[in-house]
C-alpha cells in the first residue's frame, strides 16, 4: 500500500479594520496660544418605548387553538373545507376568529 500525502493548507489571516479618528482641529486662543479640540460627536439617546399588547390574550388563546387543532389535524378552513396544513394558514384562521369577536388584534396588512 501507498502512503497518502498530507496536504496542508496555508491559512490567510484577514486584515482588521480599524476606524480612525478625525484629526483634531487647532484653535488660537486669546492670549496666543494654539490649543487642538476634537469635535464632540452627538450621542443619540434613544427613548424606550413603553411596550403595549399588540396582541390581547384572549387573541392568542385562539390562535393556540388553531394550531393545536392543525396539528390534530382537525383544523378545516372555512369556505372550502379542505384540511389546513400550512402552520401560517392556522395562525390566520385563529386571528380572524379574534377579529370577530372583537378582541385586540392589530388589522390586516393590504
């Protein structure tokens, strides 16, 4: 039997890209003096949204039951009557249901 070479491959190590200050900027002052002063950059505070429901309870217990139906395979949509399969198919017959009965439920996208 033959012995099998080892092949090795070289590893390449990628360049880290840093990112540089802008250089500061020179100011006299009023008694002759040159001082250097770097431009402050403006931080964003971002404010926290105080999160609301988008989705009642009641809305999600539907669509709970849809999936859970689905998976059952018990889930019939309703003009055709054909077996849902489709977990997104589930999810939408179990909002619509919230909407009809008027529970917290974002509307539809056009």
């Amino acid at each position: 039997m033959a012995a099998k070479k080892k092949t090795t491959r070289k590893k390449t190590t990628r360049k880290k890209t840093t990112t540089r200050k802008k250089p500061a900027t020179r100011k006299k002052t009023a008694t002759g003096k040159k001082t250097t002063t770097r431009k402050k950059t403006a931080t964003r505070k971002t404010a926290r949204k105080k999160s609301t429901r988008k989705y009642s309870k009641k809305s999600g217990r539907k669509v709970e039951r849809a999936m859970k139906e689905m998976k059952a395979g018990k889930l019939r949509s309703g003009r055709s009557g054909a077996k849902v399969k489709s977990r997104k198919q589930a999810i939408a017959i179990g909002l619509s249901e919230a909407r009809a009965e008027g529970d917290n439920v974002p509307d539809r996208k056009s």
